[in-house]
C-alpha cells in the first residue's frame, strides 16, 4: 500500500528560487558579450541551473537515498563547478 509523501521543504520561496536563477542567466549573457572562449559566464550559468534543479534533502530521506537520485547529483555537480568558477574568477579579479 503506498503511503503519501510530504512534498520536499525548501529554504527559499520558489520566487525567490527563479528570481536568482535568472538574475544569474542575466549575468550570463553580460559576460557572454565579452566573449565565449572567456568562460567567465560558465559559473553564473551553473548556479542558474543549480538554483533550478535543486531539491533539499528531506529529514526522513537518508544520504544515500538522496545521492541516488541523479537530480541530486546534477545539482551537487552544478555547485561545484559554479563555486570553483566563482573563486577562479576572483583570484583572476585579485591577481591584478
């Protein structure tokens, strides 16, 4: 017999959720003007996507069930890259 799940608590309202992500797709297209082969847009577009997809882990959910999912896997993947794009950008910003 199947038995009703709780939909998944976010932090954030979902307005607030899309509203970033496409602040970040906005500034996307900024540093895409500047060119492509830069990179510089690709961790603004990842946390766009991050912000997107991702689906909190629930107190009832365990770590392994939550990282079986690949949605969770995919979002964890998105936060990596964008972070590490972050902090490149900046030492790049702070090595002038």
């Amino acid at each position: 017999m199947p038995t009703a799940v709780a939909p998944p608590v976010y932090f954030l309202p979902r307005w607030a959720r899309i509203a970033t992500a496409c602040l970040m797709f906005a500034d996307t297209v900024v540093h895409l003007t500047d060119g492509f082969l830069r990179f510089e847009w690709l961790p603004s577009l990842c946390f766009g996507l991050y912000f997107l997809i991702y689906e909190p882990r629930q107190k009832w959910e365990t770590a392994r069930a939550w990282f079986s999912k690949p949605r969770s896997i995919a979002s964890l993947a998105l936060l990596i890259i964008a972070i590490c794009g972050f902090g490149h950008y900046l030492y790049v910003l702070f090595k002038r």
